[in-house]
C-alpha cells in the first residue's frame, strides 16, 4: 500500500502566511483615491501604467509651497536638476541625461521635458517658475515609443490646470527669508456658452546671499515672471481645441560662483599666498 501524501508543516504555515485575509476586486479603486496621468497619451489611473513613475499633484505641490523644478527635483526621486543659468541647465534621470557644463549648447537631450504635451527642447524652459500646476509627472527609463527623441532617460511630463466653464479664481501671497516675496493669482471662468478661458499670473523676488566684494553688494538674487493665458473651445461634444500662451522672465543679478581657494602655481609663493589645502 502506498503511503499517504504528507505535507511539511512550514510548507503550510507559509501557505497559511501568504494567503490574503480577504479577496479584493482588482477592477475597483474604492480603496484609494485615483491618481489619473497622461504617460501614455491618454487619461488613465496610474495604477494601471507599466511604468516607473512618480506623480506630485496639484495638492502636494501646494502643500511643499513648490514653484521650481529645482524643488520638484527635490520629492521625486532620481531626478537631478543643475543649472548655474538658463542656458547650461541639465536634467537626469538615475545619472543619466546631459552632462552638465558651459559646453552643452549644442549636445541632444537625454530627458524631455514636456508643459501640456509640447515639448520644449531647450532645458532652460525648466529654470523658470511652476504656476498653476495641475501635476508633474516623472517617468523613468527610455520613453521614445511614446513621446519621441530625446527621452532615453525619462520624461518629465507637466500638465497644467485647464481652463474651466465654472467660476475660478485665487490668489497666493508668500513671504520668507532674504526679503522673498511671491505672489500667485488665477482667474478662470466662462467667455461664451462654449469658450472658457484661464489667466495667471506670478511674481517671485528674494535678496542675494552672496557678497560681491568688487561691486559692495549682494548677488545670486531672484526676480522671476511667469504669465499663462489659455482659451478652451468646446467645438461640439467630439471636438474641442485648447491654445495657449505663455511668457516668462529673468532678470536676475545671479550665477556668482564663490571662490574657495586658489590652486597651487608655479610661480614662487610670497608671504601672501593663501596655503594649499586649506587648512
């Protein structure tokens, strides 16, 4: 007689272990709040995208008081911003993307970076403020099926907030250390019974923290505009057109890089050489 099919005991308590407690219906998103992205091209949950990806909406952004890519860079992880002006700006994703430098004029991007669809193919786009965002979306590794050249390293995808049929409007005034101040203001509503529109408008300026000893007076300071206008035109129930423009501005006194100490030289050092290394 054969003998009976025996089952080791830590086979089943790790059995017992893995199994859930209760099903859950993988069609409904009760449990969660939906977060809906458009990295594939078309409005969907973000639970549903096989993609690596983080999403700061709207709320988060507000709460973080963030209106920079550089504060982005800071809650989304592997995302690295550097610039020391507009026009030597870089974005990586996981280390990669575009080395960073006076010479990256002319060198192809290896992140896109892309403001309601449009690409813009000149980083400095990204040193300018963030105003009335709907959400900024990262997605990680190479996203040339979808949105084309440029983007063997990621994409950052930022959707702003759309013009409304409905009455909208605020205002936002911060202020903060090294005599910052910024001022944010929205306004959207209803033109016809099938044109909407949205203006907004913001103004950032904060003092230098550096000291320029030859000109006696603060540099790396901030003085930033940003304006948006948008128009949305429900043509009929399947066809509706958006356009928009935007203007944005830096007149700063900035990018002063600060001397820490002189390298070694050939010539022979005097009693006022600084010593190297520094002690």
């Amino acid at each position: 007689m054969s003998s009976p099919l025996r089952t080791p005991l830590s086979l089943v308590v790790a059995l017992a272990l893995a199994a859930p407690a209760c099903a859950i219906d993988s069609d409904s998103d009760s449990a969660l709040d939906t977060i809906v992205v458009t990295a594939r091209k078309r409005e969907e949950n973000v639970q549903r995208v096989p993609v690596a990806i983080s999403v700061l909406g709207k709320d988060a952004l507000a709460r973080q008081g963030t209106y920079s890519i550089a504060q982005v860079a800071q809650q989304a992880p592997t995302l690295q911003y550097t610039s020391s002006n507009p026009r030597n700006t870089a974005l990586t994703v996981r280390g990669l993307g575009v080395s960073f430098g006076l010479a990256n004029d002319g060198l192809e991007q290896g992140v896109g970076f892309y403001v309601d669809g449009v690409y813009n193919s000149r980083p400095a786009a990204a040193a300018f403020d963030l105003i009335d965002i709907e959400r900024v979306e990262l997605l990680r590794g190479p996203q040339g099926t979808l949105f084309g050249k440029n983007t063997t390293a990621g994409a950052l995808n930022i959707t702003t907030r759309a013009p409304t049929f409905s009455t909208d409007g605020d205002f936002e005034g911060s202020v903060g250390d090294h005599g910052f101040i910024q001022a944010k203001g929205t306004l959207a509503g209803a033109l016809s019974d099938s044109v909407a529109g949205r203006i907004t408008f913001g103004k950032s300026l904060r003092d230098g923290y550096t000291y320029n000893t030859t000109t006696a007076h603060n540099v790396n300071d901030q003085d930033n505009l940003s304006t948006r206008g948008q128009l949305l035109w429900n043509v009929n129930d399947a066809l509706k057109l958006k356009a928009s423009a935007d203007y944005a501005l830096q007149n700063a006194d900035c990018c002063t890089q600060v001397m820490w100490a002189m390298a070694p030289r050939c010539a022979q050092p005097t009693a006022n050489t600084p010593a190297w290394p520094p002690s």
